[in-house]
C-alpha cells in the first residue's frame, strides 16, 4: 500500500518522474457531517485538484499555446473507509497515461490518524482531462506524451482510453435527449419513502473561487455539489447518518461559465437491502446570456449507504415505487446494481 | 454621522460606555456577485455578527446563567449605497435599549475605498435579541439594564420595543397558518417575466460553522441565505446587474437546529417601475428528528433594484401575473411599496 | 533547490525520515488582493498547518497520551517573492530539532507557475510546537527524540532552542504588563500619514473551523487575522498595492479558546524609505465565560512594502508623529529595522 506515494514509485523506476502531486490536509468540521464523517464531496474536490494541477503542470511542458486542464471524465470510484475530522487525508495523483489529446491520472487518498498513526486508503479514482488553449477556449492543446516503464503498460493504458472514449461518446448521445426531471414536487403532500419525498434539489450562483483561470467550473466543484444533493436525498430518505459508497463514471460534457446559476437535483432510483443509488443531474442556466437556454452539463449515479452509531452498514428501507417511470428507473437501478456486483467478485476471485 | 460611530460618542458623553463593537473587513471576490457588488446577504451576515457579539457580551455582565444571545428580529433595512471588491467595510454596532428579555442594538456599515479614502454610509439597521440560557436552552435570561443619556432616549427605546414586539406577535400569528409555496414548477415550461419563470429555492444542510454555541443557526447565515435566493429570482426576472436595495422587517419565530436541512425559497410577488419585491421562505426540516415534521422558520420581504454598467437604476419589466393569488400577491405588494414611498417622503420633508 | 523537497532529501541521507509534510494548492482569488499577489497571511496560514501536521504525528509516535502540538513561536520570517493567482503553493516541512518539550520544524514554500514551468522560494520560515495531551489540556507532553545527521547538526539545534527560549521568556514578561492599545480614534479627524489615520482593527468570533482538536484557535488562522489587519493599516497609508514583506518573530503566549471573541488592532510604528513596520495585537474575550476578563494573546511586527503594477517597490511616505508615544516607538522599530539591516548584510558577506 505503501507504493502509493509517488516518491516510492520513483526510487524503485528510476525514470522521467511522472511528475507526482502530493497533499496533506487536516479534516475540519465544515468537511464533514455532524456524526463527524467527511463528505463524498469534499474527497472528490480534492482529488480533482490534485488531477488538476499535475495536468495542467505536464501539458505545459512543452513549447507552444499556455493551456489548462479540464476535467473530462472520472471513472467510478469507490470510497473504501469512511474518513473522520481530525485526520489527514493524503491526496497523491500521477499520470498514468497520454494520447495525443488527453491525460489520464491516478489519484489516491488516503486517510491518516496522526493520533494512533493509523492509516487507511479511502479511494482510487481514475481522472480524464483535456488541456484548453488559454488563448482559444475552445481549441484542445496536444499532450506531451510519457514514457512507460513498459510496453504492455502502454498497451493496458491504451486499453484503458479507448474503452472511456466509447462510453464518453454514448453517454453523450444520451445527455443529448434534453431529459429534464420533474423539479421537486410539494413533499409536504408525499409518503415517506417514495422517490418524491426524498427528492431535492439546490442552485447555487457560481463565482470566481468556483472556476479555473478559464472563467469555468472546476469539475470538483460540480462533483462537491452534487455529493452534496445526493446526500440530502439520502439522508431525507433514511434519516440516518448516511455516507457516499461509490459513484458512477461521471462525464463533463459541457462546460459551465462563472456567472451560471446551477440547479443541482437529486431523485433516488434504487434500493438494495443496504445500499440506495441516486441519480443527479446538473443543469446550468446563462442568466445573462438570453441566446444560449438553459442545458444539462453533467449527470451521474451517487450509492449511499446507511450507517448506525459504530459505523456498521443498516438495512435500507425499500423506495416506494408510483409511477411507470420510477418502476423503470428502478429496473435499470438493479441491472447496475448487479453488474456492480459481479464485477466486485470476479475481481475479488481474480486476485485469490 | 459622525456621531453613529460609538467611540466617538464615548468621548463626548463621558458616559458609561455602551461598549460599541466595531470590526473592519475588506470584501473578497466571494463577497461580490461577477460585476463586483457585494452581496446585500453578506452585508447582512456581517451586521448580525457584530450584533451577536455586542449582546452576548452585554448580557453576560452580571452573575448567573451564562447565555448566548439569539436574533429575534431585524428591522427594516435599506441598502444605501453599492460596496465593491477591495473597499473595506466597518460595521459598528452598539446597544441603544434593553428590556427585561431583549436587547436593541443599532449597527452602522460604511463602506471605505481606502485607495481614494472616500467613505459611505451602507447601512443602518436595528435588531433586536433576546438572551437564552446555555445550561436551558429555552431559558431566557434576565438582561442587565443599560443606562441612558436622558429620559428621553429611554422613552422613545420604550415605544420602539412596544411597536416591535406588537408587530412581531401579528407576524407570529400570521407565520403560523402553515403556507406552504408551491415549490419551483418546471421553469422550462414557463413565459419570460412570469412568477414561476424565476421562482427559485435552494436547499442548505446546516453545519457546524453555521451555528452558535448553542448549536442554532445565526440569524445572520439564514439572512445570507435569503438574500441569495432573492438574488437569484430577480436574476432570472432582469438578466441584468441586480443589488439589494431594502429588507423588510424579518422575525425569526422558530430557531434551527445544527443538522436540519433548510429549504430556502423565493417567489416575486410585485414590481415598480424601477424595483422588484420578492418574497422569501426558509423551511427547516430536521431530518432525523422525526416526531418534529418540517416548519417554517422565517419569511420576509426583499427589494431588489436593477443596475446599468454605471451603476444607474433600470427600468423593470412588468410581473406577467398568471394566477389569481398571484394578482393578489401584487396588489399586497403594491400596498408596502406606497406605504414605503409615502413613509420616506413623510422623513424627507421632516428633514427640511 | 530541489533539496528543499523532502524526498529527494531522503534518498541523500538515507537516514530515518523525518516524514516530510507536502501539500501542494492552487492559488485562487479569495487568496489574493484585488492586485492577484496571494496574501502572507495566507501563506502563514499553509506554513502552520504543514507544521501542526507534521509535529503533532511526530509527537504521537510513541505510547503514553494521546496529544496535538501547538505553535508556540515563529521565528522571524522573510516573504522573498510574490506568490499570485493561479500558481501552485508547495508546502514542505521538516523536523531538525526536537528537545524534552518542543519540536522544531522547517517550512519552506516555494511557488510554481504551471503555465510557465518557473519554481520560485517564496518563505523559509522555523516553527516551534508544544504537545499537549488531549487528556489534559494543561499537561506537556514527552517528545519523541529524532537521529540526527551529525553531532554538529543536533549542537546548531541544541543553540537555536537555548536562543528561542530565552527570547520566549523576555517576551512573555512584556506580554504580561497588559497594555491595551487604543482602539481606533475618530479617523475622521485624523490627517493623513499620521498613526491614527491608518490604525485599524477587526474583530473575529472563534468558531470551530478556526480550532484544533483541542478547541484552541491554530497559530495560523490568528497568523493570518493579523496579517489581514496590518494589509489595512499598510493600504490606509500608502493608498498603493501594498504586501508582507516580513514578520518578527511571533510568540504565542496565551491560547485562545473556541466561543471567544478576538480582537485584532494594529497601528504603524516606523516607517523607513521603502518599508512600514505595523505592531499588531490579538487580545480575547471569552464573552460567555466572565471570571476571566480580556487579555492579550499574541503581539508582533509585520513589515510591508509598497508595490507599483509592475511590482517595482515603491518609496513609503513617512509617518507623521504627533505624540511623545508615537516618537518613541517610531525610535524602538527605527533600531529594529537597523539591526535587521545590519543581520542581512553580514548574512550576505558571509555567503560570499
């Protein structure tokens, strides 16, 4: 486990350094919830910074036009050990592959009591980015290309790309059909349990700290707010110390400009017997700019689970199903559920 | 206006002093909306956090129960003049009236461009607070008495108590009918400059640093958060650089808790030729606690004006009313606009 | 200067880590003046959670209490360059000393353009921590010893401890005669360049953010309240883009717990051709709790120089005195800024 730290990793190569990024931060009440546990968000944040700088820093290396990394893709990510105030959450990232027009980077956190010296990996997530000209916005930038330590990495790297170049293209081909979910309706006249209930939503007025030197969102930030909703949604549902479990691949499809207002909403689909999966969606409206509408920037799928006094998993009480649509949503929710969890086991049967 | 500064008034009235708290901050990017006006809800958070301090340390003067005072109500206030980025703004607050179970303090903001050293009075505005006990948190505690320049000051603090609690009582009354808003509809199926085009709520899950040491949130972080949503609608009505110009009188009736998940809504009701009133609810819903459903929690009045690159007020488009209690709503609204108008022009001539 | 990067640090001496504290962040605009030149506050604030990180993990190393170290002095530290907006702050701290009760750490940072590639040293700054056992907030407790390099290193170490504690005693003496400062007269009446034109003061209420596990505020967020109050002081005199050129060394006398109320005053002293020298004061109010009155916390020096936009420093106008008071500590900081002077220059002679 120790092979995280980049340091390490650099020693025992002895080649080009990928340049690791590196840091150390001490959780505080405002990261966490009020049973003390850090927010889903606040480690997604992190570790987009993390991804952030060390792309940026490598797609700058060479001649040519200033650029900025932007947030493309993180593929599904699942959070390990819940992270408490107090300790120190290490955030080490590197880059693990380059094409022509991207950069993909490993980011690790993981958390530390600096009281007992415990020490426990909380994620490891899987970051695409793309570099922006700062002169033309729109115009992506070529990527210095690593070197790596072997050919089948290169080839496994490669793999790696095309597979989240064919679900990036879907999953915008779905984005597209502008689905617009039913805004949270009066909750007051909704039973407990049934996916209006617990359905909410949030704005929020993005500003100069929300953006990268290009005037957009940083994609943590999106991740941080809709982290936040899925929570909300959880917690309305369950009304338990609820906590993130994993997230789907997210896909940054468009862009967000600072002055956007964004509506983040959150509706459950699924509940298994201890975990609930929540689907959010990301909606950003110009404002001031009357010729661009309203549009749908990114969406994604949070999993919760619910946590007693000692911090072991509860039983979920099952979604109260309404209308045809919940029921397919909740379909589709198991199929994913499912899937999940073969994965998990025929991993798990890969490494015995 | 020299005088409202209290320091100075120590020195002429040589009297014991009504230990004015001042503090000066320079306002920061994340103060500001993207033009550079600082945000009426920050301004709002500031004078309640000034307010907070000069009362509980007031009435922690004399032997007993240690306390924290609470925000009951804010008068009326009217925002004079923009601040920007850069300026640095005093807030002075000092105690100018004490009953047995409140407290009335008056806070001044001015705004200082300390490049060109030009000052302006931003605001001036009356709140009142009542100390509760930190062992019984539904204690209130007795408030030591201040003593005054004259009979007079005493009598005039007198009727300003009796008016203000008389009408926080009919507040009271009214606030209890639980009204419920109809949540945000679907906005995309909604005409321009119609109430539902840019009805807007924002959900907000309390935390830590949002409260006092009693574990309730500031007054000032529930007006923040009002003001934002306020912003947010008269965005969406205007398209254009929109400032807070007034608040009405705000009652905080219900305090909310560390925990609670508050839903903060906003709704236009009326406009002038050259303002917008929107109407503000904040909803607490304690989400674990479920014997205690959700409440209301607090609502006001927010005027809003909107601004030219210059600064100069523009006209405002006419509210599209659609619905019955909509029509209804304006013709109320229309009722406080004069009332304001004819109470300011009542002043001005007093003036002269 | 690549040395300064713990790691590589290791490879050279393999000797037992000192386990370097990195963190990397991006600079942003809350971080920085109107101008973009990142606040020393700011960076005072990083210096000092790398170094409660890495002495606090330090300090728990061994069995026997729990404990969390706390700053207890700050030696003089210089601000060799401007850090700005986008730039990556790296954050690199180590331990080189450690006696019964105290631990010393290194800090440096150094700023990174990721557009351009160009590192730059922006502080070197030498913390002093304290542990104190979680068990028992008064109780010191043991430090782990660290190896040292060579007999030499631990005897420079040995000398640089007798100095700071010596230092640390004198201080706290002057401390303790409780000279209140004058809050800010009337500036109205002040004329420009005098001390009371430019004296300023804020006031902070200490929430649980600013705290540590212990609820006492951490060194560096009253480092960067003071650095916050002397940038006033600084832009009220000069009128230009004013930025921390140095601090004094800081003692840390008192602490000061969650709830209380911090006032921060801070008055120019000297003024020599290009430079300011502001005193700055942190007195507590424990508000709730009335068996303690205010006291003084913390005082210290912070020098600041002027800057035109092209950051070319400019000359300062001088302070005008007008009392007998004033004289004299215009006199006091005129000797501290000579001997100062005299310490770089033999420092540079040295060198060569």
């Amino acid at each position: 486990m120790l092979q995280v730290f980049g340091k390490v990793k650099e020693l025992r190569l002895g080649l080009q350094r990928f340049q690791s990024v590196i840091r150390e931060r001490i959780m505080r009440p405002d990261d966490a919830n009020i049973v003390g546990n850090v927010h889903g968000g606040t480690i997604l944040k992190m570790i987009e910074e993390a991804g952030g700088i060390i792309s940026t820093r490598h797609c700058n290396k060479q001649p040519g036009d200033r650029c900025v990394a932007a947030l493309a893709r993180v593929e599904r990510t699942d959070f390990l050990h819940p992270m408490l105030i107090g300790e120190v959450a290490h955030v080490s990232a590197e880059l693990t592959y380059t094409s022509r027009h991207s950069v993909e980077v490993q980011v690790n956190v993981m958390s530390e009591n600096i009281l007992t010296g415990s020490k426990k990996l909380t994620n490891k997530a899987t970051l695409w980015y793309v570099p922006f000209s700062l002169e033309n916005v729109d115009k992506v930038t070529d990527v210095p290309q690593i070197e790596y330590a072997s050919p089948e990495q290169e080839e496994e790297g490669k793999k790696r790309y095309e597979a989240q170049k064919m679900e990036r293209l879907e999953s915008k081909e779905r984005n597209g059909e502008a689905i617009i979910p039913v805004i949270s309706p009066d909750r007051q006249t909704k039973e407990e349990y049934t996916v209006g209930f617990s359905q909410s939503s949030l704005i929020h007025l993005v500003g100069p700290s929300d953006c990268t030197l290009h005037g957009f969102v940083h994609g943590g930030v999106t991740m941080k707010l809709m982290d936040e909703v899925a929570g909300i949604v959880a917690a309305r549902h369950c009304k338990t110390n609820i906590v993130t479990a994993s997230v789907d691949a997210i896909n940054f499809h468009r862009k967000i400009k600072k002055g956007c207002v964004v509506t983040v909403s959150g509706r459950m689909t699924f509940t298994s017997n201890k975990s609930m999966e929540i689907e959010v969606f990301v909606d950003a409206d110009p404002l001031v700019e009357t010729t661009k509408g309203k549009y749908r920037a990114v969406s994604a799928f949070f999993t919760y689970i619910s946590l007693d006094k000692d911090g072991k998993p509860l039983p979920v009480t099952s979604l109260k199903l309404e209308t045809q649509e919940e029921k397919k949503r909740f379909e589709e929710g198991k199929v994913r559920y499912l899937q999940t969890k073969a994965k998990r086991q025929a991993e798990q049967e890969r490494q015995q």
